[in-house]
C-alpha cells in the first residue's frame, strides 16, 4: 500500500456533499478504516444509515486510492428516513430528529457514485430489525454505524459484532452526544459485560476487537 495518509489527501481533493457529515469526523473515520487496510484486517466494509452516500463515497474513494477494490463496500439503509424514537432516546436537552427524517432514495445514492465516477456499493434496503443474516458478509473488517436512534445501533452491532475479524474496528457517529442519547446507551449497554473500551473521538465511539473475542 502507498502514504499510510491516503485518507488526508481524498478529503482535501473532494467534497462533503450534504451536511450530515464534518470533516473532523470524516477524518477519524477514514483514519480508523485506513489503519485496517493496512494491517490487511479480514473482511468486507459495511456501513449503517447510508442516507445520500456522504460518508460512502470516501470509504470507496479510500478502498480504491490503497489498492483494495477486491474489498465490497456494504451499504444499509430504510431509505424511508429514521424509524421511530424508543424511551431510549428521549432527551432533556432537546429532540433531536423525529421519524421520517434523513429519507433518501436509492436512485439519488447511485445518481451520487456515478458522478463521482465510483463503482456503487452493495445497496441494501430493509429497517435495520428486519434485515437478514443472508444481507451480512461473512466477515467484516470494518464498520461505520450512523443510526441516530438506540435501536438503529443496537440492531447494527448485533449484526456486525459477531462478525467482525480480530482486530477490526467499528467506528458509531453521535456517541456521548446529549441530544441523541440513545446512541450511547445502545453501545454501553451492548458492551456491558464484553470488557471492551470504547474510545470518544469528535464524537464517534470508536471500538476495537481484539483477537480473543
């Protein structure tokens, strides 16, 4: 693989294209994923609450700029907005996103690949709860959750824990962020007895498996 910094370089040539993303955030996630591809981590790259491709079109930048398009891009998402809050999520600092918001459409998230001359993902459309074991790689090397709401991120690590390689990362959006509450009690919940430490990073919780669990 070329500059361990490729990941610096693709946010300073392209774009953020909707402001559900910062570029401090985007820097993290890109910097987390990078190092997985690096120590060449087993495992596809998955990513939960799509929305228009913000975040995926620099995670197929990145696959493509180290070599690694051998590697898919899975993307998830109701493309029906947010589903609706659980006791959870509720706030004394204020609502935060209501049900129905962040909708987009499949065709506008392809629409954004193609301009942006990328391969599209592996697109699939179901309510986190519902989707099936069959819509999982086998084995993930690296994840990025963007569920907004505890049940969106309890759904996605159930799913993605269990499959994700020694060693690979999950990096969750919103965590520890007072408006969005249930963010982290999904993640301190799930993680309650797995003896794992979850770092905070301009707010990402970013989670590290190592290779005894």
């Amino acid at each position: 693989m070329n500059n361990p910094k490729t990941y610096r370089h693709l946010i300073d040539q392209y774009s953020i294209i909707s402001d559900q993303m910062t570029r401090k955030r985007l820097l993290v996630i890109l910097r987390e994923m990078e190092t997985v591809l690096l120590n060449n981590i087993e495992g596809e790259i998955v990513e939960f609450g799509c929305y228009v491709g913000t975040t995926s079109l620099f995670i197929e930048r990145l696959l493509q700029a180290t070599k690694q398009g051998d590697r898919l891009l899975h993307v998830y998402d109701s493309f029906d907005g947010l589903p609706d809050k659980s006791i959870e999520d509720a706030s004394v600092a204020g609502s935060a996103f209501k049900a129905g918001e962040l909708k987009a459409t499949k065709r506008t998230l392809i629409k954004n690949f193609k301009q942006a001359g990328l391969r599209p993902p592996r697109i699939h459309r179901d309510w986190f709860y519902d989707l099936k074991d069959s819509a999982l790689p086998s084995t993930i090397a690296f994840a990025f959750l963007d569920g907004d709401f505890y049940g969106s991120i309890m759904d996605s690590l159930k799913l993605v824990w269990p499959r994700l390689s020694p060693n690979g990362t999950i990096v969750i959006d919103d965590y520890d962020t007072s408006n969005l509450p249930g963010v982290t009690r999904a993640v301190k919940e799930f993680f309650k007895d797995e003896g794992i430490q979850i770092r905070r990073e301009q707010d990402l919780a970013i989670i590290y498996k190592s290779e005894h669990k």
